[in-house]
C-alpha cells in the first residue's frame, strides 16, 4: 500500500512526502496524477517547486501588504501620541499661566521700592533677601530676585547660596529690557550663574509710576522633562528660531530644526540665551501623508504630532518611535502567513489522508474482487471433483455390487466345490450304509420267513439307524447348498463347530484323524450367520486335513477363548505342513492355492476371509509353535439378552 503510494519516499527523503502532501492538494489536476504509472522523480520535484510557489506567493503577499498594516499601527500610535501630546501641552501652558501674574503681584510690595530707593540700607536688605527666599518657597519657583535701574541685583531669594544672583547684572536679557519699559518680561533660556534652563517672567516696580527696578522669577523645566520621560515616546518643545529648549532626551537639547540665520544666531549670542557650541540642527527627513506625520531625525524615525503653544511661538511635539509598530505590523504580517500556511498545510493533510482512504479503499475492492473470482474458480473446481467423486461413489458402489454379486457367486461356486470333494467321499458313505441296509432287510426277509421276528425286528432296528444317519447327512448338505441370508445375528458357535464337525466326521474317519475339542458347557453367542460360519469352520477342517497327509496321525485341535471382553476367538490347529512366508502373504487371495488344479480352486479362505469380515470379525493364519499352522477367526461376542434369538434358529 505504502510503496505503491510513494515509490519514492525512502529514495528522496522526508522533503519528498512533505512535497507530494502539498500536491495532492488544490493544485494536483494542474501537474498530473497521483499514484499513477508516471515518472515519480519527475512527480516528486515537480511537487516541490508548487510548495516553493505556494510560500513564495504568500511572502509576496505580505511584503505587499506590509505597507498598509505598518500604517494602520503607526495611525494608531499617532492617535495615542495626540493624547500623550494634548496632556503634556496643558500641563505646560497651565505652568506658564499659573506663573505668569505672580512678578506683578510680587512687585506691589512697597519694601521692594523702599529697598530700591535706598539699596544701600544694609538694615532692608537682608530682611527683603529673606522676604523673597520665603516667596520663591512658597510659589515653588527656583529663583526670585530684585534689578535695579541697571539690571543690578540688588536682593535675590539665593542670597544664602554660593552661586548667588546678588551683585550680578542682568541687563543683557530680554525679560529685563521688555519690564523696563513697562511690560511684562518673559524669556526662556540657560541660566548664567546657575546653568540651569529657565523660565524667566518679570515686572516693573513701579513708585506711583516710576519704574525703579524689576522683579524676575524663575522656575526650571526639568520637572516637565522628568514627567515625559520613561515612555517609549519622546516629547521636546522648541521656540521661535526652532532650537529644542526641552525635551524629554537630554543629549537633543538645543539642537535646532534647520539652520539659524545670522541675525538670529547674533541675538542667541547677544542674550546668552543658549550655549553657541550646542546650536546644531538635526539631519530632518519630514514626510507627511494624510493625517500620518512621519519625521526622521539623525537616521531615527518617528511618527509625530504637534500643537503650536501662540502666546509664546512655541511648538510642542510628541514623537512616536516607528519600529515597534512596525515590529508589530510584521508579527501581524508572520501571524497571518503563518496561519495561512498552517490552514494550506492542515488542508493538504485532510485531503490527502482522504486520498490514501479512497486508495485504499480501491486496493481493498481489488483485493476483493480478486478473491471472489478466487473463490469462484475454486468453487467451480470443487463443483467438478465434487461431481468426479460422486460419479466415483457410484461406481465404487456398482463395483461393490458386482463384488459382492461375484463373492455370492463364488461362494457358491466354492460349496459346489467343497460339495464335489465331498461327493466321493459321500457315495462312498452312502453306498456302505444302503449295502447294509439291503443286507438287512433280506436278512428280516429271511428271519420273517423263518418266524425269527426278534432278530427280523433287531435288523430292521438296524435299518432305521442307518436311515438316520443318512438323514443326518443329508440334511447337512441341504443346508450347505443353502444360499444364506446376509442378515448377521447372534449364533451360537459352539452349536456350530458341532455341525461342522458332523458334517466333516467322515473325511475326518477316513484319514483316521484325531479332533481335540472340548466342547463349552453353555453357548457361545457371537454375531455372525449359522450357515455362512459353518461353511467357515468346515473349509478350516478340510484344509486342515489336507495339510496332514503326510502325517500319520493327525490332530486337529480347536480352542474357543476371549482376546477381549467383547470378542470371541476360535483357533484351528493342525500339526500338518505348516506356513511357507510367501504362503502366509497371500493365503487369503482367491484363486491362490498350492494344491493341484484338479484338487483345489484357491477360493477357500478367501471367501471365508470375506465372510468373517461380513459379520464385523477377522481372520488369521500363523505358524504354531509345535510345527503346522494356526487359524484364527475372531468374531463379536454377542449380548446376552439376544440368546432368544439364538433359540429360535
Ligand atoms: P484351496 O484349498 O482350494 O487351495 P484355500 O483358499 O482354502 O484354497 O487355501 C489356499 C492355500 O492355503 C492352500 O492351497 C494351501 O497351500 C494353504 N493352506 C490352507 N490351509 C492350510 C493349512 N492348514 N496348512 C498349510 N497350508 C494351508
């Protein structure tokens, strides 16, 4: 089953079943057929070129969709970046506002004016330096602190610290200038004294409406900065000439979105704004499509989005890394080719184990149908000797039938022959009594003339005695030229070894032979048939008298005993001849003899072989152990209960 599937399968490796299970699937009718006569390399290559199509078109599938799923994760990161950035720009511009009233409301204390008046009262001073430090606690600003006219410091809420603002000048600056004349002061920029980025508001303090010095705070960004830190995206606001003065990665700080003019980079100077040495513009790639604002700075691309701060021209931007959503547009992208693949292949594998099923359903038809024409054909052979032997029957019967016909006939033949030996012997036993007989009855004849009537009756006495021996004799031979009935019943044997012997008695007198029997005290029942078992017992006799011819006084013995319980034995032994061995191989086939032609037909023993078989016994012939032979004849011991049959024969 399996090589007639995959012939091949041991020869090209596992890489070849793998490749026929892709083509036994959708694209099979295209290439040819599975499990055909084809060539099976062929076949075999042939399938691994589709599977590489099959995944090359699923990898082109993806790598044309990758595009738009990237897009849909980096729209998605926008959406969550437009969040992060709506948060942090109200956390920012809610800062600006909170703190934008408070020099004002600092700047209407009038010791500030009395100090400003007179910056020499080493009494006000400590007191208004101690005032502000208070104040800058309070508001939660790093820096508050006190100009004169000429940008001087002449009271700062660090007076205790080392970098202190008091005695330095801070005319330079913008938000100085811009409360001079009236105005609110605002400014971001790197601290000068303390290094720290700063946003700066301040205003004038007015005596009535004289301005006699300004007041400034401070407060530093890096709290912002530290909140927008630690995410995965990054946040940086820069101001009007485009410098980055926060962002939540320190190393991008004062970098600037292109490069700044002269007269700008003349003011950044001018102000000290920021240090000159870190003004370096980024490398920028800006593409935008749609609502997706993608921006490349230094080789690092990111998705972002921007809200413009007006008040103060500043632009907060949020900045999404692109690669995780890329990343996850690509897991997205395998997950699919992956399930793709996983759905071919697990399509494949149910086809093609239907496939195997529907061959091996067809093998198993074949098989099958191989078997039933088997079947038939030995039926059929089985049908003719079937047939053969019922024909062989009815001739083994018909053969039978002759046989037995035959054997009837034979037994027949050989009575007549046993009756033809007996004749002469007969005559000769007859003619001597009916010479007596007409002896005696001229002698009656004679006395009755004579009135001797005692010794005419003692002579016709004589005469009826021998009458009755002759009836004996002759009622004898009757019986043996009787054909017998072929029914075996119970018979009593030792009745008819006396029968034989009486109708032996004169061959047996003639050769002056001596017959040791004793005869049982009760019947012997065996099955067999009286006439068929007396012809038996009486051809015995005569061959056993045969073979004693030479003998000078012969003996014939005859024994009656039980080999087995139900089994009865009758031995003739005679002292004659006794049993050559090639004698003894065939003494039972008919017409074997070894007497002359005239004298015997070799029929004897073989009918009676037969006869004995007939009633279910066997037959024996050995060599006894004083010289001469031994006959055995075994027969059935009859039940008791069937002695009245026996009686009634
Ligand atoms: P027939 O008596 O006509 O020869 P049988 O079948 O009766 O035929 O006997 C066959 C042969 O068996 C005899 O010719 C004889 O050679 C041998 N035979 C039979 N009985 C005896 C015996 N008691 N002793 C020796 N040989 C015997």
């Amino acid at each position: 089953m399996q090589a007639l599937l995959w012939p091949n399968d041991e020869q090209f490796g596992p890489h070849a079943a793998f490749a026929g299970i892709w083509a036994s699937g959708p694209f099979q009718g295209i290439t040819g057929q599975r499990g055909g006569k084809g060539v099976p390399f062929q076949r075999v290559r042939l399938q691994a070129y589709k599977t590489l199509a099959v995944i090359a078109l699923a990898l082109a599938l993806a790598v044309a969709a990758f595009p738009s799923i990237e897009r849909i994760y980096l729209e998605r990161a926008s959406a969550a970046g437009e969040n992060t950035l709506r948060i942090a720009v109200e956390g920012l511009s809610g800062s600006l506002e909170r703190f934008q009233p408070m020099p004002g409301l600092i700047a209407e204390r009038p010791i500030l004016v009395d100090l400003l008046k007179d910056p020499d009262n080493e009494g006000l001073r400590p007191f208004v330096n101690e005032q502000l430090r208070l104040t800058a606690m309070s508001l939660g600003v790093s820096d508050v602190y006190l100009m004169d006219i000429g940008g001087n410091t002449i009271a700062a809420s660090s007076y205790r610290k080392e970098l202190s603002f008091v005695g330095r000048n801070f005319s330079f600056r913008p938000y100085f200038q811009q409360a001079i004349e009236g105005g609110l002061g605002r400014y971001f920029a790197l601290g000068t004294t303390s290094g720290e980025r700063g946003y700066f508001f301040a205003s004038p303090v007015l005596d009535n409406t004289r301005i006699l010095g300004v007041i400034a705070i401070k407060f530093t960004v890096d709290s912002f900065e530290e909140a927008w830190r630690g995410g995965a995206s990054e946040i940086l606001v820069t101001d009007l000439a485009g410098v980055v003065f926060m962002s939540s990665r320190p190393e991008w700080h004062f970098r600037t979105f292109g490069a700044l003019g002269s007269r700008e980079f003349a003011r950044i100077s001018r102000d000290r704004q920021y240090p000159l040495d870190r003004l370096i513009p980024f490398e920028i790639d800006r593409r935008t499509t749609g609502t997706l604002d993608r921006l490349t700075l230094d080789g690092e691309t990111f998705v972002a989005n921007e809200v413009p701060l007006a008040t103060v021209g500043w632009r907060v931007l949020h900045l999404t890394p692109t690669a995780p959503a890329r990343a996850q547009a690509l897991l997205t992208l395998l997950g699919a080719v992956l399930l793709m693949l996983l759905t071919l292949l697990g399509w494949q594998i149910v086809n093609e184990r239907r496939a195997r099923a529907a061959e091996r359903l067809e093998v198993q038809r074949q098989a099958n149908e191989r078997l039933e024409r088997q079947v038939a054909k030995r039926t059929e052979a089985l049908n003719t000797a079937n047939a053969r032997l019922t024909e062989e029957v009815e001739e083994r019967k018909a053969t039978e039938q002759r046989l037995r016909q035959t054997q009837r006939e034979l037994i027949q033949a050989g009575k007549l022959a046993a009756l033809g030996q007996m004749s002469a012997a007969l005559s000769h036993e007859i003619n001597q009594p009916l010479t007596a007989v007409k002896a005696y009855a001229d002698n009656a004849a004679t006395y009755l003339e004579r009135d001797r009537i005692a010794e005419a009756a003692d002579n016709v006495a004589r005469i009826s005695r021998m009458v009755d021996r002759m009836a004996t004799l002759s009622g004898h031979l009757r019986n043996f030229a009787r054909r017998p009935q072929d029914s075996v019943e119970p018979v009593d044997l030792s009745a008819i070894v006396g029968d034989a012997l009486d109708l032996m008695e004169v061959r047996i007198a003639g050769v002056k032979a001596r017959v040791d029997y004793t005869a049982p005290p009760a019947p012997v029942l065996v099955m067999g048939g009286r006439v068929r078992l007396q012809q038996v017992i009486v051809n015995l006799l005569s061959n056993a008298l045969d073979a004693m011819q030479a003998v000078e006084e012969p003996v014939i013995t005859i024994e009656i005993d039980h080999p087995a319980p139900d089994a009865t034995r009758l031995l003739v032994t005679d002292i004659g001849s006794g049993l050559d061995e090639a004698v003894q191989d065939q003494i039972f086939d008919p017409f074997f003899t070894t007497k002359g032609p005239k004298k015997g037909l070799g029929l004897g023993l073989s009918i009676s072989y037969n006869i004995v078989r007939d009633f279910g016994g066997s037959m024996a012939a050995a060599n006894a152990p004083g010289g001469g032979a031994v006959f055995s004849v075994t027969l059935r011991s009859a039940e008791t209960g069937d002695q009245t049959a026996v009686a009634a024969q």
